[in-house]
C-alpha cells in the first residue's frame, strides 16, 4: 500500500485493531534524567539508551513528517527528562518545520522538571515550542529532597516563577499523588497554581516502574476530589472523551483566584478505550501503549535509508497492535518499564 498517496486516495491512519486512531504523538528525547524519583527511575539505574542511538534532530524531523502524514496532530516531547539534550531547541525547531511542510498548524508541547528551565525558555519558545507541563510533587524543599533524591528545588522554583510571564499556554502543574502527605499538601499546590495561572493536574499512581506493584494501595482519583471539595468550590467541565483528565472550574477564594483542575485517573477510571497516542521511544521505538513491552524499531530502517513510506508502513503496523488497554499488560503479571524508559 502507497502511504503518500495522490489523487483522491485517501490519507492512512494511525488505526489499531479496536477501531481508535492516534493522533497524538509522545516523543521521547532521552531515557536519562537528573532526579531519581523512587517511583521511576531508582538510584542504581543503570542501563541507558548509547547516545549514538538517541535519535538526532533531524532524524526527528523526518519521522514527525512520517507521523505527520499518518494523521498526527500534536507532538509532546517527553523522555527521561527532555532539558538535559543540548539540542533540545534544535529538535522543536525541526518538528516545526515539519509541521509547515505539511501545512499544518504546529502543536508543540513538553513535559519537563523544570530544572534549567529558565535559561532555555526563550529558545524553546523561538523554536516553536507551544505548550509546557511541569512535573512537581511538591513544594516543599525537603519533600522534594525526599522523594527526587536531588536538591534541585531552587531551579524549579526560578523557572516557576518566569513562566508566567512567556508565550505558553497553557501552563500545567502534574502532580503525583503517592500518599497521605501528597493529599495533604493538594490545597497548597492547587492556590501555588491558580496564584499563577498554571492549571493544576493531580495524576494518580500507575502500575509502572519500580514500585509498580503497590498502586492499589495509593490514593485514588475519589479520595483525590474529596480532598479538593474540602477547599474548594469546583463546578465540572465537559472534556474530550480522549483527553486524559477530567477537569473542574475552580471558584475565586480569597486567597485565590478562578481557574482550571483536573484529575488524570488512570488507574481508576481508566482511558484507553479513547487513547489516541503513539509513543515513539528516544532510540526510535514505535510503542503502541505505554504499557507495551513490544516495539517496532524504526531507527535501524531510517539509518539504513529507508523511505518515508516504508517507515509509515512500519509505523502502521506497529500501531494496529496496540493492546485494548493496559490491564490486559500489567494484569498478566510481566515487569512493565518505568515511565522515563519509553517517554512519560
Ligand atoms: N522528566 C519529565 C518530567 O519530569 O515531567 C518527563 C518524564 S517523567 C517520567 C513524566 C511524568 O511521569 C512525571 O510527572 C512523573 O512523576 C510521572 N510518573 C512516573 N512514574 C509514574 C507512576 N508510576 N505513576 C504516575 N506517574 C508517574
């Protein structure tokens, strides 16, 4: 089958065999990172993708046009954490191209620690990027300290601060809700948030990485809402059957302004039966799900000259497989990565 097609063929999707189309493309840029959250990525990790695989940006760009033509609409980048590629401006701008080549508008985005943030965002923004997520579990610098092994705190904190002011919108804050003490510390996160006008995401534990095993025994996305009626005034919104979170207005308080939150309840009230992503590793893996322990590689046929067609028949492929939902994967009892393997 031609995947460029001409004339009034019509254009291939991203379709897997449970009738859903991806049209959102997670990118992982590394599988390294600067802080060793005990849920994702212990102390003694030590198994990383060799850098002469990492793709470059431009290999980058030639499978965003690939994605692109398959019916991709938005690409986040992800990782490991995306800030320590020095290239990591170059990679945006390169997608941006492709986005203009295929005449469509750019949805950029990234999810990040934030750390080394400040000093990078006016390039990241000049290169197109669109939109940011910051990943923060808490505010309070021994927490931190506690729970990312790295006292990095004060390089968020300055990046916290200067986002406000820059071109992206919107701005979101996930936070992992691991326990007691993350519930405790919702209202504080939440002010800290609307104070800025970041929307707030509290994102339930998942049955990943290497303290997998014990998600049934975190909080849930019912005691994460019950926690938020306690102190706040939240009035529903109607999302997007495919957008992960479910999402609340939240009334001015006194010490607060109005603004946007949301619950990711993966565990719970999980989505897949909408998920509309692919997930392309750091090393060019094509993951269907992020449970997948099954990959199509794409960087070995780019490297070796392959078209883009052949490269979106791979892709196609590698997509019709994707599972019906990640149950059916962490229930059959396998070791599944940690997020910040194939891209979070
Ligand atoms: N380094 C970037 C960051 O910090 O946003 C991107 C990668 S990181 C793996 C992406 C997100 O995955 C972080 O918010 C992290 O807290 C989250 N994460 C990792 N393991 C998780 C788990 N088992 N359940 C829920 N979220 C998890």
């Amino acid at each position: 089958m031609r995947v460029e097609s001409g004339g009034d063929e019509p254009s291939p999707q991203l379709l897997d065999h449970w009738g859903r189309v991806a049209a959102d493309l997670r990118l992982s840029v590394t599988d390294r990172c600067n802080l060793r959250c005990s849920y994702c990525l212990p102390e003694d990790a030590d198994s990383w993708i060799p850098r002469q695989d990492l793709l470059t940006p431009a290999e980058i760009g030639r499978l965003t046009q690939v994605a692109l033509s398959l019916g991709i609409r938005k690409v986040r980048l992800t990782g490991g954490e995306p800030l320590l590629r020095p290239d990591l401006a170059e990679i945006i701008h390169q997608i941006h191209q492709a986005f203009i080549q295929a005449g469509m508008p750019a949805d950029i985005a990234l999810t990040t620690n934030a750390i080394g943030l400040a000093s990078r965002l006016d390039s990241l923004t000049a290169a197109g990027l669109g939109r940011i997520n910051i990943s923060l579990d808490t505010l309070d610098p021994e927490r931190y300290f506690a729970l990312a092994k790295r006292n990095r705190f004060p390089e968020v904190a300055t990046a916290l601060d200067k986002l406000p002011g820059s071109v992206l919108k919107p701005i979101k804050l996930n936070s992992v809700i691991l326990n007691q003490q993350s519930l405790e510390e919702i209202p504080e996160l939440v002010r800290f948030a609307l104070r800025r006008d970041f929307q707030w995401r509290a994102i339930e534990f998942m049955p990943i990485g290497p303290l997998g095993d014990s998600a049934a025994t975190r909080p849930h996305a019912r005691d994460i809402l019950a926690r938020l009626q306690e102190c706040f005034s939240l009035t529903p919104i109607e999302t997007d059957p495919a957008a992960p979170a479910r999402r609340w207005n939240v009334a001015a308080g006194s010490d607060h302004p109005a603004g946007i939150i949301g619950v990711i309840a993966s565990e719970s009230a999980p989505f897949c039966s909408t998920c509309d992503r692919t997930r392309l590793s750091a090393d060019g893996k094509v993951y269907s799900c992020l449970f997948s322990l099954s990959f199509v590689d794409l960087l070995t046929p780019l490297r070796q000259g392959a078209s883009n067609d052949e490269l979106a028949q791979l892709w196609l492929t590698a997509q019709a497989a994707k599972p019906a939902g990640h149950r059916e994967i962490a229930g059959a009892g396998r070791r599944t990565y940690s997020l910040s393997q194939i891209g979070g």
